[in-house]
C-alpha cells in the first residue's frame, strides 16, 4: 500500500540509510545485495529487502508484523544490540545467526537508530552481511540486475559490472580508469558534479539523481542513478559508489504522455464542441472551456458525480441511464436533452458518450455536447406556429401575386363552408362579394411593401349566406426583402356584432332597472361629482337634479357623518379604490336612515377611470334587528353564566354531606357488622363512591365552560406507572376483571400525574364496564417514538355506529340503552378535554370484528404555548376550549 511503503520509507529515512525520496530509498535498497529488515519502536519488522528474504529462503509475508529477536538463533545478540539502540550507545558490527527455512545462517549485523524531530527513538535498520570473500563479492556484482560503479573519490572509475558495460554500449576496459563524468550528458554534468562533490565533502550522506548519460556509439540514454560513500571501519571515506538505473524507456514514454496531452489540451480548448472525460469509477474528471461555456460551470462544480446537477431534472434519469447502459455494453449513446445552468436558464444539446479503450482494467469514457438551443427553439417556434395557424379560428390564406390561393388553413374551409379543392386558385376578391375593387386596391398596397388592417366586408358562405368579415392582408418576404406571397386573414366578427346588439339592449334594460329598484343606483364622473340624474336618489331624498348634481349631493348626509364621507370619498376617489361606507342619509320626509354605500371605478382603455357606478341600501331595520340579537345572546350569555355558577355551588354544597355520609359508612364497616348490615354499608359506600365522581365530572365540566379548559401541572410522570396503579384499583374494585398491560420504550414524559390518572381510570373502567362477556381489556403504553407517546385501551365490546360521532360530546353514553351504563356520561368528554390540555388527542374506533379502540396520543413534552390559556374567549365572549389554535 502507498501509505505503508511511505512509512517504511520514513524509518529508513531517519535510520540515516538515505536522503531523498522514500520511494527512491525503498527502490535503492530492494536492489541491495545486503539483507536489510527495519523495525518499529517496538522491535517488530516492518519490512525486508528480497536479499535477506533470498538469505533465509523466507517471503517477507513470513518476517513482517514478527519481533525481530525471532529470527536469531542467538536472541540475546539482538536484545544486546536493541538496548543499545534505546539507550542511544554505538552498536559495533557483531556476529550473528539468523534463522533460515533450511537452519541457521551466519551474518555480520549491524544496526542504525532512527529518531523523530524530538529525538526519540521511532525505529532502526539492520543490515545483515554475509561473511566477506572475493568470490561472493564478484558474484554478486556481476549478476546484479543494475549497474553497479565504483569510483574514488576524485571521479575516476574503478569497476563496473556488465549491466553498466550493456547500459552504455561500452567494453569494461573503455570505462575502467575514465573520468566519471564523462559519461554524463553535457547539459546534466554541472548537476552531477555538484552532488557528487557535496557527498564526498559529507554534506550529504547519498543522493538520487536522474539523468542522461552517452552510449559508445554517441546516443543518448535515460538513468537514474543512487549514490553513497563506503567508509572503513574507522569512518574514513574509500570510495564513490552508484546504484544505475535504466529508467530510458520509461522516461520517453513520460514524454510522450507530456506531448499527447499537451496536444490534447490544446485541441480541446480550440474545440467548438463541449467535451467530457471521466472514469467508471472517479466519475468526471475533465471538462473543455467549451463544455463550461455551455453549461455555465466549472470542473470543480462537476468534478465526480456533481456532473449530474448540470442535466435537465426533466431529462436527467433518460440521460443518466443511457450512459450507464452505454458503460455496461461498450456502445456509444448520443440524444438530446436539456442542460440546466446555475442561473436557472436552459440550453438545449446534442450530447454522446462512448468509452475510450485504453488497455487498462479501468473504463473511461468521453462525451461531447454541442449547442443546438437556436436550432430546437426554432424548431419549436415553428411547430407553436403551425399549431396556431392549424387550430386558429380565423381563415388564414397566403395568395400568389395575382391574388390567388395557394395555401390554406382548416379555419378557412370552416368559415366559407368550402372544401379544399374549391378554395385552391380562386380568386381571393370571389370570396368576397361586392368589394372587388376594394380588393383589388388593398393587394397592391401589399404587394408595394404596405399593411391592410381590418377592413370590414361580407364574404358568402357555400350555402348563400353572408357574414361579417374584418380583412387583413400583409406582405410575406424572402430572404433577399422581396414581396414573394401575401398572407390574408379574415375574421368572422358576426358574433361580435351581436354582443354590440346585446350590449345596447343590455344598457337600456340597466336604465330601466335603475329607474324602477328600490335601491339607490347612482354615477358619478371620476373625481366624484354626479353627472346624471339618479331617479332613486330623487325619490330616497327628495333632491332635485339641480340640487344633487355636482356635489350638492353630500348635502342629503347627515350633518354628523359629512365630512367623514367627503374625506373617505375623495380618497377612494384619488386611489382608484372600490368604496364602501355606512352613514345616515336623509329621508323625503326629514328622518334619517342608516344606508349601506359601495361603489366601484369603471376602467376605460389604459386603465383611466371613466367613471364611477355606486349603490346606496337603506339597512335600518337590519341594524335595529341585529341589535335584538345582540340583546338576546346577551341574555343567553348571562343565563349560561348562572347555570354554571348553580352547577359549581351545587357540586360543592353536595360534596360536605356526601363525604359525612362517606365517613359514616366506612366507620360503621370498621366496627365489623353482621353479613346483612356489611352487605347494605358496602352498597351504601360504593353508591356514595359514584355519586362523588359524578360531583366531581360535573365540576370539571364548569372547570372547563368557565375556564376554557382544563388547567394542568406539568411535571415528570411515568405513564406505564400510572397505569399500573389504575389496574390496581380497578382490579380490587372489580376482582373478575382480567386486565393486560403491554408497555414499550420509553414512557416518561411531562405530564400533570392527577390529570393522567383520571384518564387512564376512564378509559380503563369504561373497557371493564362495556367489555361484552367476560370483563376482559388491554391497555399499552407505547413510548418507541421520541416524539410521542400513545396509549390505547382495547376490548371486545361495541359501540352502536350512530353514536361514535358524538362520544365524547358531554352526557353521552358509549353504549346506548346498556344495563351496564351509570352515570351522566361525562367521562369520555373530560378525557378528551385532558388529552386536548396536553396538546395531545383521542379518537375511538370500533368495529364487529375488531372491538372497541381508544387511541390517545400525548407530545411527550408538551407546549402550552400554542394552546388557549384557561379563561380565554373568543371575539363573541364564547369560552375557548382547552387546545383550540390561538390567533
């Protein structure tokens, strides 16, 4: 992997085994002929060369990730050597034995710490050699894969092995005692000489160089040369030695990639196409300056799969999946479609993709676009066109010089009642009886260059009857301005002629109307002065035409109510504003009549008030009715108020002699009577027990009327644990009764505990009382959702389906005409009134099959704030109840 090779590059790196490049380090030293492995900080092995690999007849699969100490036959020879390295003391070169695959082998090892910036120990480099004889040395040099030259340290060859003598073209005796730097191409031998000379002055301790050096016969060859100094073993340099690389192949082959993609980049940025590159797996990874033209974005907005926010929404999943089929099945997909710019405007293109074979496991692909906006939107302009000429209801013709027929639409043949083949080369001015002249003139105004608009004629249909025509006629040119057709239009405007006829009748019938309504009908001109005599106003006020024209009609106000009206009046006027207004108009026989007064702006061309048209109604004996009402809701209002205030002194004047009552039958159970008495003291409790929840129902519901819900105490509350207790009273009032409870997640939430109490008790008592059979019913708790919490109660008995609309209406029964219904019916009203003030809800539902449900669900944390504060009321003084949206 490239982040483990780096970090193996690293420690030999700080190991001190190379300066430069890891991956130039890690390449040099997989070529060594000595045995190298490093290791972390904790002494396991990070990585080995092939020679070491080769010495113990071991993969490096088998030496990475163990401790190094496993390898020695002789393990305290490495703890010796590793606690040195830790305690940062020299380590000499000692004798050790490795383990090998066939048995141990003897070695020379040698270490060299590595250390971060801070100095600490981060991991070392060993070096095993084997025993040192001429023969091992020759035969390594000579079957090195790489050229291997040493020279002294003034640059002057001492050997080379023959991969060197096959990389120059050169016999060994050519190169042997030859100045070093004469093999090296002229324009790099100044950088040569310089790293050389810094090595050998210590500067640097080797060094990776890439350059060009000269075969015998004067060509030219590419290398990459690893360089370092031997030293003795008193640290003193002996010699220059270099690693030679044949890196010409590889290199020419860079440049031509170089040169192809040059010559690429400049024919896809003078390209007048778009043009797209991507990889099946990176998605886009190049688009042309064209490409960005086009769609208005650049290759960072598009890089990978953003390309896809560049289509049409309307096209994107057809373009999408041609290409992937065009991926998956080695074809070329090409259509058009929409591309959407970040400005929100289209560009219509001519889009195709193909893959691009490579040699390579990898799919990459190229697309192109071009822009075809002009042409689609010209395409669509003329099909809008012919679709208008087809379905317009005019006639439409384009005649020949002469005034002839050439070309037609179904409007023509709809309006003349005439065929195709009888309209083609007729003469247009035939179809137009009776103005041949005029025709005649008119097209050669037309064919000068000028426009004939709407002149008014008859044309004779197919079955001798003649209508109302406009006729217009305009000059068709070619390309070169030249007159080449003349386009007519007729129009049928019988219809309009009618509705002028309509409108006249119209307008007198309106004037009669006006003459004879009871309502005021009045005008006035736009800035509000009357002009025409209003017959309603004459006879409501008594005015004359004299005396109401102008602004003398204000006067018929009210003294009290005038200037208020002339200012509301000119305003409506000067903001061309429909009117409305209430005032007191004066009567023919003096009193006053309260009138309702609207009055609206007629708008003429331009949308200029030609005048304004109003309406005066005498709404008296409506004010004097709804003031009765008000007088009676009033009335109602306060009856309301004191049948709540008897119900609340009634429940809390019974409530003391109830609880005496109470009191007296739980003492006289105490003292333990006989059967007969125990079993009237325990009828009496019980009875007393129902009459009191019933005295508390109907506070509640004057809670509720008078308050306009229920007031709650949120605080933390457990609804599961609220339920159990609930099946435990239930299960001692009612020892027969089976009742199941499922609860799940979490139950907790803010609720008022009395509240939920009383809930939970009614829904799980009412599912006792109304189960049919056994008293058999289910309650769960479901708190999964964060947000909510449901709780539901189930059993097997029904309610008839006229009731359920109104069940939780108060004094409503779940089951109709049932022995086993008591009380006033009010139980489910307060639990939805309950849930209503947690700004939660209930609903009920109850089927043959299925049984009865009761759903409520609870915000687990409720917020009053958007529920109606107890004691609200709405704008009539009606309560609000508790959960109504407020504003």
């Amino acid at each position: 992997m490239p982040s483990e090779r780096r970090t193996t590059g690293e420690l030999l790196a700080a190991s001190g085994a190379f300066a430069g490049d890891h991956d130039d380090l890690l390449e040099c030293l997989e070529h060594s002929a000595v045995g190298i492995h490093v290791v972390d900080r904790t002494g396991m092995i990070v990585w080995v060369n092939p020679a070491l690999c080769a010495a113990l007849g071991r993969d490096a699969d088998d030496c990475v990730g163990r401790h190094a100490a496993e390898l020695h036959a002789d393990a305290h020879v490495f703890t010796d050597m590793w606690s040195q390295l830790r305690a940062g003391e020299p380590v000499p070169a000692r004798a050790a034995r490795l383990r090998g695959a066939a048995g141990a082998c003897d070695v020379v090892l040698s270490a060299s710490p590595g250390h971060d910036p801070h100095g600490a120990l981060v991991g070392a480099r060993f070096c095993a050699r084997g025993p040192a004889t001429p023969t091992a040395t020759a035969t390594l040099v000579a079957e090195a894969p790489l050229g291997i030259v040493r020279a002294r340290l003034d640059g002057t060859i001492l050997a080379v092995n023959p991969a060197v003598c096959d990389l120059l073209a050169r016999p060994a005796a050519e190169l042997v005692g030859r100045d070093l730097f004469t093999l090296t191409h002229p324009d790099d031998r100044q950088l040569d000489q310089d790293k050389f000379a810094q090595l050998c002055a210590a500067q640097i301790r080797s060094y990776v160089l890439t350059r060009r050096m000269l075969r015998g016969d004067g060509s030219l060859v590419w290398t990459r040369l690893h360089a370092a100094v031997a030293h003795d073993g008193a640290g003193e340099p002996q010699f220059w030695f270099g690693l030679v690389e044949d890196i010409d192949a590889r290199h020419r082959a860079e440049e031509d990639r170089r040169r192809h993609e040059r010559q690429y980049e400049i024919l896809t940025r003078l390209s007048p196409v778009g043009i797209f590159l991507g990889a099946a797996e990176a998605e886009c990874v190049f688009v042309n300056a064209e490409w960005s033209r086009i769609t208005g974005r650049t290759l960072p907005e598009v890089r990978g799969g953003a390309w896809r926010r560049a289509l049409h929404p309307d096209d994107a999943a057809r373009v999408i999946a041609g290409c992937r089929r065009a991926f998956a099945e080695g074809q070329p997909f090409s259509g058009e479609w929409r591309m959407l710019r970040p400005d929100g405007t289209t560009v219509w293109v001519l889009g195709q993709f193909a893959e691009v074979p490579d040699g390579s496991a990898h799919k990459h692909y190229v697309g192109t676009i071009t822009d075809i906006t002009d042409r689609v939107r010209a395409e669509l302009d003329r099909a809008r066109l012919a679709v208008i000429v087809e379905n317009a209801a005019d006639a439409l013709f384009l005649l020949n010089h002469d005034g002839t027929v050439a070309i037609w639409n179904p409007g023509a043949e709809k309006l003349l009642g005439h065929t195709g083949a009888e309209i083609r080369g007729r003469f247009i001015g035939d179809l137009v009886p009776g103005h041949g002249p005029e025709v005649q003139a008119a097209l050669r105004r037309v064919l000068a260059g000028d426009v004939v608009r709407e002149i008014e004629a008859q044309v004779r249909r197919d079955d001798g009857s003649l209508i109302g025509v406009t006729v217009t006629a305009c000059p068709v040119h070619d390309g070169e301005g030249h007159v080449s057709a003349i386009s007519v239009i007729l129009h049928d405007v019988t219809e309009l002629k009618e509705i002028e006829q309509a409108l006249r009748t119209s307008e007198a019938r309106f004037r009669g109307l006006v003459e004879v309504t009871t309502q005021i009908v009045w005008a006035t001109d736009p800035s509000g002065a009357a002009l025409e005599d209003s017959p309603g106003w004459r006879a409501f006020t008594g005015q004359t035409y004299e005396e109401l024209r102008g602004w003398g009609w204000v006067n018929a106000i009210a003294p009290e109510d005038r200037a208020r009206v002339i200012a509301e009046w000119k305003a409506a006027c000067a903001g061309r504003e429909p009117f409305r207004s209430e005032y007191r108009l004066r009567r023919a026989d003096g009193s006053y009549a309260v009138t309702e007064v609207r009055a609206v702006p007629m708008l003429g061309p331009g949308g200029v008030v030609r005048e304004w048209v109003g309406v005066s109604v005498d709404v008296s004996d409506q004010r004097r009715v709804a003031e009765q009402r008000e007088a009676l809701v009033a009335d109602l209002r306060r009856a309301m108020h004191y049948q709540e205030m008897f119900m609340a002194v009634l429940g809390h004047d019974l409530r003391s002699p109830l609880s005496a009552i109470l009191m007296a039958t739980s003492l006289g159970l105490r003292r333990r009577p006989d059967d007969r008495m125990r079993r009237v003291l325990q009828q009496i409790a019980s009875s007393g027990q129902r009459m009191l929840r019933m005295i508390e129902q109907l506070l509640d519901v004057t809670r509720i009327r008078a308050a306009g819900g229920l007031e709650v105490r949120p605080t933390r509350a457990d609804l599961a644990a609220i339920c159990r207790t609930i099946i435990d009273e239930q299960h001692q009032a009612n020892p027969a009764a089976r009742i199941v409870l499922d609860a799940r997640g979490e139950t907790v939430g803010t609720w008022d505990v009395d509240r939920l109490s009383q809930m939970a008790s009614n829904l799980i008592g009412n599912a006792i009382q109304h189960a049919e059979g056994a008293p058999v019913a289910t309650a769960q708790v479901d708190g999964r959702d964060p947000a909510l919490v449901r709780f539901i109660v189930h059993n097997r008995g029904v309610i008839a389906p006229e009731m359920l609309g109104a069940i939780f209406d108060p004094f409503q029964r779940a089951a109709k005409d049932s022995t086993k219904t008591a009380g006033l019916g009010l139980g489910l009203y307060i639990t939805e009134q309950i849930a209503l003030a947690h700004g939660g809800s209930v609903a009920v539902e109850s089927t043959r099959t299925g049984g009865t449900y009761f759903r409520v669900e609870l915000p687990r944390h409720p917020k009053p704030a958007t529920l109606s504060p107890p004691g609200a009321r709405d704008e009539e003084g009606v309560p609000l109840l508790r959960g109504d949206v407020v504003g």
